[in-house]
C-alpha cells in the first residue's frame, strides 16, 4: 500500500468509479510524463513509507467532499498549482 503507480487516465477512471455518478474524462490531451513512483530514498532516508493506497485517498477525499468540508473547491485558488 501507499506506493502504488498509475497513470493520469488510471487515477480519473478510479475517482469516477468510486464518486460515482457523471465524470467526464478528457482523453484527448495526451500527457507522456512518467509517474513511476519510487520510495526508496524516503524510506532509507526517514524509515517511513506511506500506508495509505490510492483508493483510500480517494474515498477520504470524496467523504470531505461530500460532507463540505472543502468550500468552493473548484474556483478558490489555493487548491491549484496549475491552471
């Protein structure tokens, strides 16, 4: 757990499947950036690594969604570093 990979396009197909309901995925940007992810250094350097799995966060994420606990989440701008 915790140090699992997945595209751009794995991680918006498990948000839909878990939200449920209407999610439109743009497939039409292509996006060839590698996201492996490796966590040896933090576990060598700190002794920790992350216990929590993509579906996990996921699920968290949609119960503070849900529950408001995220105010104008998709227009205030600390919720972005890109747009």
């Amino acid at each position: 757990m915790g140090t699992e990979n997945a595209t751009v396009l794995e991680l918006a197909q498990r948000v839909q499947a878990i939200a449920g309901g209407e999610i439109q995925i743009d497939t039409a940007a292509v996006d060839t950036r590698s996201y492996k992810l490796n966590t040896d250094k933090m576990k060598q350097t700190l002794g920790f690594l992350p216990s929590f799995s993509i579906d996990l966060a996921i699920e968290e994420l949609v119960g503070a969604f849900k529950a408001g606990l995220v105010p104008d989440a998709i227009d205030n701008p600390k919720y972005y570093n890109v747009r």
